[in-house]
C-alpha cells in the first residue's frame, strides 16, 4: 500500500476523536448559542404556514435534550426553558409542552432543573394563549401550590380553573382545602391523585405516581415511629433496629418504602425516615408535604 | 364545444403521461418511507405527540411535495415545448392555443390530484397503524391545500407562456414565496414605518394569498372548519386562478412563436 493510502487509512478514525474533543470542550456553548440566536418568534417569521411542524421538531429536540441530559448531562438543564419558550412561541397551543414542561423545569435535580419559578413562568405562559384550557390553569395552581407554596395564588387560580367549561366537579373543593387547610399532606396526596388520574400514560403519570409513592413512604416512616414508641412504652428502652421490632412481633413486613429500599432508623432520636439513597427521597418540599 | 373540450382532455392525459415518464410520482416512495419511519418512532421520541406529529409531518411533506412538483414541472409547460421546438407541430393542428393552456393546467392539476390522494391514503393508513382515530376533518386542509397547489401550477403556466423554463421558476418561487408572506406584507408597516400604505395594501391584496390555502393548523388541532370558510377559499382560488389563466391565455395568444 503506498503512502498516502496509509495516511488516508490513518486519518479517518481522527476525524470522530479530533470532533469529539470538539464537542467536549465547544458543545455546550455552540448548543446555547443556537438556542439564543433562533427565538421562536424569528422562527414563526421563517417558515410561515409550517409553524406547527416545526414546533414538533423543537419538542422533539427538547425532549431528546432532557432525556440525555438527565442520563448524561448531570442533571444540567440551561437549554430546557430556551427551548420549551421556543416550541410554545412556534405552537401556542401545544397544552403538551407547557404542562411537561414545567414538571421538567420544576422537579428537583436529577429528575428536573430545579427551577420552579420558570415552570409556573411557562404554565402562566400557557393560560395566557389558552385562556379557557382548565387543565394549564388546573397545573398553575398546583404548581403555585406544591413548588411555590403559594396556597393563597394557588386556590385562587384552581377556583379560576374550576369555572371554565369541561372542568372536574372536584377542583373547587380542592381549592377550598388548600385555601383553608393550607400544606397538608391530604391535600398534596389529592392534587397529584388528580394530576395521576388525569395524565395518560407517560412522564407525567410517573411523575404523579413517584410523588403519590413519595407520600406514602413519609406515611409509612410516620407509622414506623410510632411503633418505635409504642415498643419504647411498653419495655422502656428504644429498639436497637427496624429487625428488633420485627422479631418482637410488632412489625410484621420488612420495613422497606414503597420502592424496597430499607428505612433508616436513628436510634438516638427513634425516628424512622427515607433512606438518601432511596429513589423516593427528595430534599424537604415547600408546600408542607413533609 | 365537445370537440374542443376533447382536444383540451387530450392535452391533459399527455400532460400526465409526461409526469408520469418524468418520474414524478416518485416522490411519493420518500413520502411513504417519511410515513413508515415517523410511524415507528414518533411514539418513543414525542411523548404521546405521534398522532399529532403525524399529522403535521404528512401535511407539511404534501404541500411540499406537492408545491415542488407544481413550481418545476409547471415551469416547463409551455416553455420546455417552445425551447424543443416539439409545441409547432401541436399548433399545426386544430389546437387551439388556449386549448392548449387549458390542457397542460389540467393535466398537471390531475396529477398533483393523484400525488395528494395517495398521500392522503398513506397519512390516514400511517395513523389508523397508531390506533389514531379516524379524523374526517383532514380532508378539509387537504382539499384547501390542493387549491393552492392548482394555484401555483396557475402560476408556474403564466410565467411559463412568458418566458424560459429558467427565468419561469425564478418568477414562480418569488410569487410563492411572498404568498406564503402575505401577513407579513400587510404588517410591513410595523417593520418599515416609512412605507406607503398603498404599497403595502396593494401588495397584499395583489399577491397570491397562500396563507388562506393553509388549514393544516386549525385540522390538527381539532378547530372546527366551517363548510362557509371553505366556500369563501374555494371561491377565492376559482378566481385568483380565472385571472391568472386568463392573462396566461391572453399572452400566449399573442406570443410570436415563430
């Protein structure tokens, strides 16, 4: 083989490694400098009569974004709202990414950027270009609520909600508990009960039903405790483990949360609560679930 | 009359015959190919958006394709025969010239109708292999869209009696392209204060509207399509096309061939 024919050889395979230490150093500033260069108005200007199409190609782009940054990127999200601002300016109407949206803009990292003041921005966005679509309100109000923990915005928006036509029957005694009952985990267990029902299968179901999992598991450590008293009552000394319970009859599964991790006891306090590395732990909510 | 409107049929299948050769209806293999593959994976990719996505995706690809092969087969009607030489022959016999210009509209309107049935077919056989339930109402943005696209073959014709194959899709795509704009147009002045409103209106009101073609929108997302708007399109396309084809008809009549 002549000379130039093993350079040639030689230098395909650097063509991917030199643009992969490209992308590694350059990627993240070219992909951001894309989002801010091309708004969704410019874009609505550039393909008239084709908005919706392209639209579906940015939801497209931003679900990929968010499922490889949540499995790669580590739980980094600056393109996220960009590009959810760019779908909704395409597709005013697209109920779907307003309301995904904002669950992947306010769940807490890794699941989602953390940034609830931008969800509940993209969901009054939302009910802004659809003023009678009850479902964005609905999620505003919840959202205001759970993430914000602003229970007075929060009821007032579901009453809002309640009053538009296709509403649920149960959206104004909700907003009723929450005005009056305020953070209570009763009526964070019925708003994601309501977000569960409602969702089909998807994101949002999961999201709803890792939620509903979540309050079950803080039930299941409250319950635990007071067994931990009730034993501490009746023998006069606290249980070494969660297993000592068991083995004295008084707790009669494995003490594991919804997700089969085991709970953590700590022996000096008695209390029982989820284990940090349980995939149903989450860092104190505003909104008093806890 | 009944010899005449022959004449303009025997145009007409010629016409589509000579798609037909040109390979045309290809371009409904990529769109079947568009279908199959956006079928498949929209559902994993969109997070429930397929049957939406679907729908976006097989309208935007049949007006595309459609206006396509409207602008550059339209282009060559009268002009490819001229730079031939192969139309002299044709106006030798009892051919009317506007027999002719009739016939070569109608037979590239007829094969722009089959691309878009077929395709309609794929895109409502796309959907029913998503479990999409079956939604009449596409066949409005269909119907609406097949209009603009006999416009833009009006179109491609007039500039084709005009002047080259070259020169005729220049003209066309700039006509299309500011059609597609129109809103923009009337809005310029939000843009460019300085400019006249005269401009501005009677550009607007000028120009092609292919804005009002577009319901593609409005299907997807289940808005109703009341039988009267699609009256007043219909009523707009018979008459932007009656005066294109009539000034199209009128400079060909008078177009020194030899």
């Amino acid at each position: 083989m002549s000379l130039g024919r093993w350079a040639f050889v030689l230098l395909v395979p650097v063509v991917p490694l030199v643009q992969r230490q490209i992308d590694a150093r350059l990627g993240v500033h070219r992909a951001q400098e894309e989002a801010l260069y091309l708004t969704g108005k410019q874009l609505r200007r550039l393909a008239p009569g084709f908005e919706d199409l392209v639209a579906d190609l940015y939801w497209l782009r931003t679900v990929q974004y968010y499922g490889s940054q949540r499995i790669w990127g580590g739980g980094h999200y600056q393109l996220l709202a960009p590009l959810i601002d760019v779908v909704t300016d395409l597709d005013p109407r697209l109920e779907i990414a307003y309301r995904y949206g904002a669950i992947f803009l306010s769940e807490k990292p890794p699941v989602g950027a953390g940034d609830p003041q931008t969800g509940v921005a993209i969901l009054e966005k939302g009910v802004r270009n659809n003023p009678l679509n009850w479902r964005l309100r609905q999620d505003l109000g919840f959202f205001l609520f759970t993430f914000l923990g602003d229970t007075k915005r929060g009821a007032d928006v579901l009453m809002e909600a309640a009053r538009l036509p296709g509403a649920p029957f149960w959206l104004e005694s909700l907003a009723a508990q929450i005005l009056y009952k305020g953070g209570d985990r009763e009526t964070s267990r019925r708003i994601w009960k309501g977000m569960y029902e409602q969702a089909e299968e998807g994101p949002m179901k999961y999201n709803a039903l890792a939620h509903l999992r979540y309050l079950d598991a803080l039930d299941e450590a409250e319950a635990l405790t007071r067994l931990v008293r009730a034993y501490e009552d009746r023998t006069g000394r606290k249980p070494d483990s969660l297993e000592q319970l068991r083995a004295a009859g008084v707790l009669r599964a494995a003490p594991v949360d919804p997700s089969g991790k085991p709970f953590v006891y700590d022996r000096e306090k008695g209390t029982v609560s989820i284990d940090r590395k349980s995939e149903l732990w989450r860092p104190l909510e505003t909104g008093g679930t806890q | 009359m009944g010899s005449g409107l022959n004449r303009i049929l025997a145009v007409a299948a010629n016409t589509y015959r000579e798609t037909v050769r040109e390979r045309v209806l290809y371009n409904l293999v990529l769109f079947a190919v568009l279908m199959t593959v956006s079928g498949l994976l929209m559902k994993q990719l969109s997070i429930r958006q397929d049957e939406r996505i679907i729908k976006d995706l097989g309208l935007a690809a049949m007006e595309m394709f459609g206006t396509l092969i409207a602008v550059f087969m339209g282009v060559g009607l009268v002009s490819k025969e001229i730079e031939r030489r192969s139309l002299y022959p044709l106006l030798a016999k009892p051919l009317d010239r506007s027999e002719f210009i009739l016939g070569r509209f109608a037979g590239l309107g007829f094969t722009l109708l089959v691309n878009v049935a077929v395709m309609t077919a794929g895109l409502y056989l796309t959907l029913a292999a998503t479990h999409a339930v079956f939604d009449p109402n596409l066949l409005k943005a269909v119907y609406t869209m097949f209009l603009g696209l006999l416009l833009v073959v009006a179109l491609a014709l007039l500039f084709s009696a005009l002047s080259s194959s070259m020169l005729a899709a220049v003209g066309t795509v700039i006509l299309v392209v500011a059609g597609h704009f129109s809103d923009i147009i009337r809005n310029v002045k939000q843009v460019a204060p300085g400019t006249p409103d005269w401009l501005s209106q009677g550009l607007y009101y000028a120009l092609p509207n292919f804005r009002n073609f577009d319901l593609k929108s409005r299907v997807v997302h289940f808005d109703p399509v009341p039988g009267s708007d699609l009256g007043w399109i219909t009523l707009y396309a018979a008459a932007y096309l009656a005066v294109v084809l009539g000034i199209a008809l009128t400079v060909f009549r008078s177009r020194d061939l030899v």
